[in-house]
C-alpha cells in the first residue's frame, strides 16, 4: 500500500468533519430544484453513507486526522472489491455497495459543488462560522474530486459510481473554469470512454433492476446532452454520436415511483404509455426534462453535423428539413412543456418549472437560429427568416423579464437588493440572467448589424419585415438589461458590458445618422445574394469591442469563466 496515497486520501477524508455544511449546501439546493439525474433521494442516500462512514460527530473528541489516516488505510484495501448489480438486486443492497469506495466520496463532493451555483453568496448558510464562499467551496470541490480519481484509475477501477462522478465533474470544471477551459473537454472524452465501456450507449434494461436501468438510461442522456452543448460551444465535432448508439428514452418517473412494487411500477408505466411516454401530472420533475433533453440533443447533433461539415450538398434542403423536424418537436411536447409569452405567468405552476420551459423555448428558437446561420456561411446571404427568429429571441427574453418584475420574481431597488423572495431571485438570476448573453447578444448582433446597413441605405428591401422603430426599442431595453441584471462579479459581465457598448454605438449612429441625398436601392434577389461588410460598418467602435461583436454573430465569443452547463440542470 503506498503510503504517500493513503496520507492524501486521509486529507481528503478530513474535509468530511464539514459534511453538515456540505449537507446544508445540497439541501438549500434541493429547494429550488431536485434535479432529474440523481435527485434528492439518491443524493441524500450519498449523504448518509458518508455520515455513517465517517463515523464521526462535531462533538467527538476523538483526533480527527488519526481517524481520517486509519479510515484511508481502510478504504484502499477494500475499495478495489468488484462492484456487481445483478438483476435482482434490492435496493438496500445497492446502497451498501456504495459505502467504503472514493467514487463515492468524490461524487459527493461534486454535488456539493454543483450546488454552490445556485446559491447567492450572501446565503446565510455562507455567513456561518467557519464557513467557505460558494467559489472557493466549488473550486475545492473539483481538486478533491479528482483526486478520487485518480485513486479509482490507480485502481483500475470502472463501475457505474466512476460514471456518475466523471458526468458530474465534467460539468464542475466548466462551472469553474469555463467551458472554453481545456479541463471541461478533457473530462469529457473520459466521460464518453467509460460509457461506452460500461455499454450505457446500449439497451441493457433486463440485465439491471429497473432503478439502476434507469439511472443509466439518465446518465447516457446526461453525457450525450453535455457532448452536444460544449461541441456547439466550441465548434468542434460531437464525441458521442446517437448514430452509433441506442440510447433508451428515460421512464418519466421519479425515484421513489422507480422503487415501488413491481406490480405498481408496471401500472405506472402503462399509464405512459398510454399519455405518449409523459407523466399526466404536468411536471417536469420526474423524467419529463430527461426525455426532452434526448430529443433535442438528437436534433442539436444533425444541426451541428450540418454547419461543421465541409462538404454540404444541397444545403437548403437539408436546412429546410431540419427546420420542419424542429417545428415538428416542438409542437409534439405536451402542453406543460410549451411556454407563451401571452399573458401573465401561471402562479400555479413553480417558478423554477416555469423558468426551465422558458429555456427550452428559446433552444428551439435557437435552432432555427443556427440552421439560418448555416444558409449564412454556405451561401453568404442574410435569408431574411433570421431577422424574425433574432427578433422573437429577444422579446422572448424581454417579455420573461418583464412578466417576473410584475410578479415580484424579483423586484429590485437602486441599490440591486432584492425586495421579493430571495429564492425567487435565485432561481430568476439562474435560469434568466445568463440567456440574456447567451441567446441575447447573438440575436442582438444580427439586429444591430441589419439596423446599421439600412441607416446606411445599403439595402432597401421591402419583402423582409423590419420593423425598425419598434427594433430600436428593443434593443434599447435589451441594452439596459445588460445592465441592471449583470453584475461585474459575475462570469460574463465583461462580455455584456462590451455588448451594451456596442449596440448603444450603433444605436447612436442610426439616430444621428441623416442618409446620403439618395438612398441605394437594392432588389431582394439581390439581397439574397450579396454578403455586406458588417465589419466595415463598424470602424467606429473599440477594436476590442467590434471583434466581440462579429463574434457572438458568428457563436464563437469565448465565455472564460461561465458556464452553460449548468442549465441543464442534472442534479
């Protein structure tokens, strides 16, 4: 046994004497949403075991760090045991194999710091004696993971636990170190090897019990839909592909429906099927979100396959069928899982709910979106459908906005403290902040540049709908939004201050532009065919500035220090 592993390993157990802090921080977590990977039960089933394994209470006398030594020792020599699921075997069973194994330990640290990125800094949960900031909690969160590891590769050790810890760490490292970070794709390509190996990519429901099925089956969902988020972050080829893979849609049900009697898990599945695979409950908080997130991340996948490739034959066609297979989705969901800007928010339905169908509203937009930016880069012509997408990216965001403050979900006063529910602002600042750059600034960029062309009567084209008063308005409010709501703590302020500058610029000079004596007129066949400078149109802005500009239009801004990841909402 190698001596200088069993001391790090006891470090590593020494930060077991926080688990209530750890334990508090996944609650207080758990209360704004449970998640549809792991979720609560299987979560605080992680917690107990390493309450139980660290056997130690804050009142305990006993040495901590020679109880941590002799529990490392312990650990190393029984961790290595085979990790077997029969198709039988019961749960308390499976909870048993858990205990004792680093994987575990560091898929609980994972957790913990996932959550952090859903909890305010000014939590009081934060404010205790002794206590960590969310950043540094989360940061620590990712070294000690990792060491765990690196224990379970010196092992050799591959089970379904180094899964769940290698999916959740993958997203931890984005959160941390931002998704244009080198870690985050790395973690993935490890993620993918060890689903692949341990045949997640494969139907293999009869060999499990149904509750370890269907984690596997939210595991394999959770991976393919991370894979398609960074690839379409990053612009590089998918590392999973759904061609070389049966992936199971997920049961939408929860945990604790997953562990009932057979007879009654079978009657819940009947009652699926006979609503279309959904639950008639109306909730996204069983295996509603997991079910989508497959569906979309297929889609997402033929899209990228689509604007990646180097050699595309008769890309209108294509772009056109994937268009149709987006509407098609859309309209196909279940009436919970469709979102309206029409009218005011349903106070029945949770604000976490209504914010998580919010985002899958705009995903879909946003498909439309790159499908027009593909017929932009094959063809260099601007199809005119863009503008319209652009224009109902942004006041879908507008109106969210508008629809919460009205709601109190939140209010704020002069000096940004909210005067509402702070879990609502936590939710609203989770779900609702981070859209406005995200899918904002590239629909504002192809607004601000087709605004900036006609002030300068580069074209004039009646068969393109451009409202262009009520165009200045929007961006003039999407432009304050950027704003109010993001503050110079947080991981894309910089992005969004250099996007309000820019489109307050353009702004500027439309208003203030008078038009040369005549305007050039240019036919729409023409328009269709002709590519305009966008950068010459904006000589006038900061160099730094312009090139963030052209980059959000073009989706490859790099975010270096936030995540979209977390969107997804795993756990």
């Amino acid at each position: 046994m190698d001596s200088k592993r069993v001391y790090l390993g006891a470090q590593v157990l020494n930060l077991l004497g926080n688990l209530p802090f750890y334990r508090d921080v996944v609650s207080a977590r758990f209360k704004l949403w449970e998640g549809w990977c792991l979720g609560r039960p299987l979560t605080m089933m992680i917690f107990d075991i390493m309450e139980e394994m660290w056997g130690l209470s804050q009142s305990d006398t006993v040495d901590q760090n020679i109880h941590a030594l002799k529990l490392s020792k312990e650990m190393f020599q029984t961790h290595a045991r085979p990790f077997k699921t029969p198709a039988n075997m019961p749960w308390s069973d499976f909870k048993h194999a858990l205990s004792g194994r680093w994987e575990t330990v560091g898929l609980m640290f994972c957790i913990t710091g996932l959550s952090t990125e859903w909890l305010s800094e000014d939590d009081p949960i934060f404010q205790r004696h002794g206590s960590t900031d969310p950043r540094s909690l989360a940061t620590t969160a990712s070294a000690v993971s990792d060491i765990c590891l690196q224990f379970c590769d010196g092992a050799g050790i591959i089970n379904d636990i180094v899964c769940w810890l290698l999916m959740h760490q993958t997203t931890l490292l984005a959160t941390v170190y931002g998704d244009s970070d080198s870690r985050p794709w790395r973690k993935l390509g490890e993620l993918t090897t060890t689903v692949f190996a341990l045949g997640l990519h494969q139907d293999s429901s009869y060999q499990l019990p149904l509750y370890l099925a269907e984690l596997r089956k939210r595991i394999m969902v959770a991976t393919f839909t991370i894979d398609k988020i960074l690839a379409t972050f990053l612009g590089r080829p998918p590392l999973v592909s759904w061609r070389y893979c049966d992936i199971q849609f997920p049961l939408d049900l929860s945990f604790e429906e997953m562990l009932l009697d057979p007879s009654l898990v079978q009657e819940k599945i009947l009652c699926l099927e006979e609503n279309g695979g959904w639950n008639d409950e109306g909730t996204i908080r069983k295996g509603a979100w997991a079910r989508i997130s497959l569906f979309k991340s297929i889609l997402r996948e033929k899209i990228l396959e689509l604007s990646l490739s180097y050699r595309v034959e008769d890309i209108r066609r294509k772009v056109e069928d994937l268009l149709e297979e987006n509407r098609k989705l859309r309209m196909s969901l279940p009436r919970f899982l469709q979102w309206s800007s029409e009218g005011d928010i349903d106070v029945t339905v949770p604000i976490v709910e209504e914010r998580v169908v919010f985002s899958l509203h705009l995903d879909f937009l946003y498909n439309d979106f790159l499908l027009y930016r593909t017929i932009q880069k094959w063809t260099h012509a601007q199809p005119s459908a863009i503008i319209e997408t652009s224009r109902e990216m942004l006041n879908a965001l507008l109106s969210m906005v508008a629809r919460s403050s009205r709601l109190g979900h939140p209010v704020f006063d002069m000096g940004f403290n909210v005067r509402s529910d702070p879990l609502a602002l936590t939710v609203f600042k989770q779900l609702t902040f981070p859209k406005l750059c995200y899918f904002g600034l590239p629909a504002a960029g192809i607004l601000s540049a087709e605004l900036l062309r006609r002030s300068r009567s580069i074209v004039s084209d009646d068969s393109i709908l451009f409202p262009r008063s009520g165009i200045i308005q929007t961006l003039s409010i999407f432009s304050s939004h950027l704003d109010t709501f993001i503050q110079c703590y947080e991981g894309n302020y910089r992005i969004s201050q250099a996007g309000q500058r820019v489109i307050r610029h353009i702004l500027d000079q439309v208003l203030s532009y008078n038009g040369p004596p005549t305007a050039s007129i240019i036919k729409p066949s023409e328009v269709l065919e002709q590519e305009f400078p966008v950068g010459d149109l904006l000589n006038e802005v900061d160099a730094n500035d312009r090139d963030l500009f052209l980059d959000w239009m073009d989706g490859t801004v790099e975010h270096k220090s936030d995540s979209w990841l977390r969107w997804v909402n795993f756990n």
